[in-house]
C-alpha cells in the first residue's frame, strides 16, 4: 500500500537507526563538478523535470561507442548487445578469449566448496573445450566453470547494468544506453551518472 522507495527507507530505518548522510561526492575531482553535480541533483528528483529533458540539459550526446568508453545500461539485452559490438571492434574471433573479463549475473555453485556471486567479477586465464578457468579479481580464487554455464549466468564486462557498477569510480569516458527505457528511475539515472570521476566523460 506504500510506495516502494518510502516503504525500503522505512525498512532500512528499522535496521540502522544511526545513519550518516552524505551530502558531497568524493569521486568528483573538481569543485566546479561538485558544484554542478548539484545542479543536476536537483533537477533530476524534481517531479516537475522529465529525467529526459535532465539529460539533454546537462550532458553529451554521441553516435559510436568506442572500445575505450565504459558501458552502462539498464538491461541485460543490451549489455550484451553492446559487449558483441566491442568485441567485434577489438577483432576478438572466439566466443571467449583469454584476458577478457566477465561479470556473474547469477549466484551459484560450481561446486561443493566454491561459489560465484552477482556482480562479482572474473578474469578469463584459461579456455578449454568444455570449460573456461575464471579468476576472481578481488580474491585470486580460481574456477573452472563450464561453458554452458558460462553463457547463461555471466555478461562481459564491456557493458555492466547501473546495479553491477554501485560502487565503481570510472576514470575513463562513460556512455549511459537504455536512459530513455520505460522502467527508468531517478535513482537509477543518478547511479549511473555519478560512477565518474568527471562530468566531462559523461555521455548518452
């Protein structure tokens, strides 16, 4: 009976009863972004703003997705999507290769002891026929996984949603894709624009 986002603070209330609020973004470098990141704040949790008359208000629009841009999108459809195009722009010719990257979409267990959580991502250092030697980035660990689980439960990390990328700081250029999608939020938006570290790398 309550909306959704006042219902989850409610929740997250009852949990942590001591909370801190933190008002300016450390990613940015510069003050002048600050400043700025403000601005854009302010019109994109005004319910009288469209979040698309936001965007075309304060950043870049391009064309071509070049393979040094980061990706973020809202669906899955369109991460992998866009891997495929950067792929194909890198001139990779197998299904996987070593040295690229993976990010788990699915929490599961290769086996008895070992398990692969969401958003985590895995380095690939090994390709076999039936399977694909991942390593943790974070830990070192190491997996073998096969293949066909590979295809249904991980994405290449060329594109990420807005979710996989919550706590990334992004040096390089940003592009946003599925901004004008039906499901988009405020809070998603805002997710997205502040992984950078400069508004100037922000693209749509």
């Amino acid at each position: 009976t309550k909306e959704y986002a006042v219902y989850a603070d409610e929740c997250i209330n009852i949990i942590f009863p001591n909370e801190i609020y933190l008002k300016e973004n450390k990613r940015l470098k510069t003050k002048e972004d600050r400043d700025r990141l403000e601005q854009i704040f302010n019109d994109i949790f005004n319910p009288d703003v469209s979040l698309k008359k936001t965007v075309k208000k304060h950043f870049k629009f391009t064309k071509e997705h070049t393979t040094s841009n980061k990706a973020i999108a809202y669906k899955n459809d369109t991460c992998s999507n866009v891997s495929k195009h950067i792929r194909k722009q890198l001139g990779k010719q197998k299904e996987y290769e070593i040295g690229e990257r993976l990010i788990c979409r699915e929490y599961f267990k290769v086996s008895k002891n070992d398990t692969m959580y969401v958003n985590y991502e895995y380095e690939i250092t090994d390709v076999r026929d039936k399977t694909l030697i991942l390593q943790d980035i974070a830990y070192d660990n190491k997996y073998e996984v096969k293949i066909v689980d590979i295809r249904k439960k991980f994405i290449f990390n060329y594109c990420s949603t807005a979710h996989s990328a919550q706590g990334l700081s992004i040096d390089e250029a940003i592009t946003i894709y599925d901004w004008r999608f039906y499901f988009i939020t405020a809070e998603w938006l805002w997710t997205a624009i502040t992984r950078a570290t400069s508004l100037d790398n922000v693209y749509f």
